[in-house]
C-alpha cells in the first residue's frame, strides 16, 4: 500500500517470490479512502474492497483474467476463485467487478443472453467473453461497456503494441438490483500511464460516508470526598427522601393495588370522591344554591329571573338529562331540609 497526500495506491501481488507479474491494484480518492474501506485480497489476480456508501455498502472486486492463450486449467481456477469471492459478498451491496478480464465480447450476446446490450465492440466471442457472459447472468450482473451506445474509440480499451489492432477487453460488471446507479462506462484515450490500455471510466451514484472526527466528550467527575462530611451527607440524604416520598404519594394517588385481582389498577371516581376534601358534590349543590339565593333577590322584570321562574311543559327531547336546573335546585332544598 502506497500512501499519497492525494490518494491511496492499494496493491496486491501474491506472490512470495520476487517475480513482477500479475498482481492487481486500486488508487484511491482523499474523499473514498475516509469512508473506513477494508481491503480483502484474494491472490494474484484478485482483490476485494468494501467501501461504506450512506445507504448500502459497496463492494469491488478487482481482476486480472489469463489471456487466451492461457491454459483451460488456469482459465477454470481463476473463475472459481472469483465466483467463490463473489459467493462470500452480500446481495444487498453494490457489487461491481472491474479489471482486466481479456475477454472479447460478441455482438451476438443479445442472442442468448437477453437484456445484456449488443454495442459491443467486436462481433463474435472469444473464449474468455464466452466464460464471462456465462458468469454474468448466473450471478446477476450487468456488463456495462455493453449497453451503453458510444462511438467505436470509446469502446477501444486496448491497443496492440504495433498500434493496429484495437480490443475490448477491460469491463465493468454491476449487479443488476443496482445497475441503475451506473450512469455510463466509456474508455478515455488520453489518460496516458505508459500502458497499451486505455483508461476504462464509469459513473456510478453512491454517496460515499465520510467518517468525521467528533469531539470527544468529558466524563463529568464529582467531588465523592465531600461526601464524608457529617452535614453534606445529612443533606443529601434528606433531598433523596423528600424527592421519593413525594414520587410515592403522586403513585398513591393514581393507582392502588387491588386485593381480589391482584394486579394494579386506577381509582374510582367514588374513591376519588372519598379522599377529596371538601366533597365536590357538596361544593357543586353550594354553589348551585348560591346561583338560585342571586336569582330570587333579582327584580321581577330582569331576564334572568324570568327564566329562572318559566316553568316548560314540553318533554325533553332524548339525550337530555332528566332533570332541568329548577328540577335539581328543588331536590337540593328537600336535601338540605
């Protein structure tokens, strides 16, 4: 791994010999590489990263395929390790697949293999495109430098050394759930890195999550010596069983515990009534009484008492209390007599 002020250069070779071949590499942004990534290599020619997004996880897999002069044996070992790998990742991330695969994909593909796009570069298959859209489909992914329509110089992602002979074989594969995050996948010939391939870019949206620094926060010490003087902790004391007993006169007066059921219950209104003090019936008949004392003493022709005398013969209509306020003031009296 190779730190930078401006990225990070994460490579991954495998070998414990000195041989310089093969071997995978990523660069990460100043921005990607806060989003607390964990890199997983693999061998030679794989390597895992997972990146934290705000919403999901994503997670890519770099490669490095054999050519196609390469074994069958060597071909078949390499997709197994990748399709283990990809066995070991969660359906609900992003997965994307990216890297050398050197694999010539038909235009014919559409033909078995639908909704997989046909601008490809080239018009038949090789052997390794043939093993890649196999692996593709049985796994969900999408092959992104196939479905979007580019010129013939945006699809080119490796040139020959004699520079006449153009191929596309670099891809990025996505995972069909959440291939609509892929905006485009097109090659950039002037990215020059002393290489014959030519830069492969895709735009993906995801909102990478940047981990920030919080300020730390300090655990608030109590002066516990203090506590051992005669006065302190006499006060102390008393604040704590004030403060409770208070709690449990508030729990006293809203539930009791009943007997028969044996569970926790409210008071009853009655109950309620019982331990008012005054009664709220009396207060209700004295104030009542106070009312009918201030209409008698009214003159006859205020409004007042003129309703306070009228005497209705029609029946109440339903839903009315049965008795009017005359009615209730007369059997106060006879109460109170």
């Amino acid at each position: 791994m190779y730190n930078n002020p401006i990225f990070d250069f994460i490579y991954c070779n495998g070998r414990r010999e000195d041989i310089h071949q093969q071997g995978v590499g990523l660069c990460l942004s100043n921005k990607a590489r806060k989003a607390r990534y964990k890199v997983e290599p693999v061998n030679e020619r794989l390597m895992k990263i997972r990146l934290n997004c705000k919403w999901f996880k994503t997670i890519v897999i770099c490669v490095y395929a054999p050519t196609e002069e390469g074994t069958e044996e060597e071909k078949d070992d390499f997709y197994d390790s990748l399709q283990q790998t990809i066995n070991g990742t969660s359906k609900q991330d992003i997965i994307m697949l990216m890297g050398d695969f050197n694999a010539k994909i038909g235009s014919e593909t559409e033909a078995f293999v639908p909704r997989n796009g046909n601008e490809s570069l080239h018009v038949t298959s090789k052997d390794n495109g043939l093993k890649l859209i196999s692996l593709a489909p049985a796994n969900n992914f999408v092959i992104g430098g196939i479905i979007f329509p580019h010129k013939e110089i945006h699809k080119q992602t490796w040139r020959s050394p004699d520079r006449r002979t153009n191929n596309q074989i670099d891809h990025i594969l996505i995972s069909r759930k959440h291939w609509g995050t892929l905006g485009e996948v097109r090659s950039f010939r002037g990215a020059d890195c002393n290489t014959h391939h030519y830069l492969v870019c895709a735009k993906v949206r995801a909102k990478l999550k940047v981990e920030r620094s919080r300020p730390v926060e300090k655990i608030k010490s109590f002066y516990i010596e203090k506590l051992k003087e005669d006065n302190t902790r006499n006060n102390i004391q008393l604040k704590l069983t004030n403060r409770f007993q208070i709690l449990s006169i508030q729990g006293e007066e809203q539930a009791v515990y009943d007997q028969e059921r044996q569970e926790w219950r409210r008071r009853h209104n009655w109950e309620l009534r019982e331990r008012t003090n005054p009664d709220i019936s009396r207060c209700v008949k004295g104030r009542r009484m106070q009312g009918a004392g201030h209409f008698a003493r009214m003159e006859e022709q205020r409004m007042p008492r003129r309703v306070f005398l009228a005497h209705v013969d029609e029946r109440r209509p339903p839903g009315r209390p049965r008795k009017d306020w005359r009615r209730c003031f007369e059997d106060d009296l006879q109460q109170g007599v």
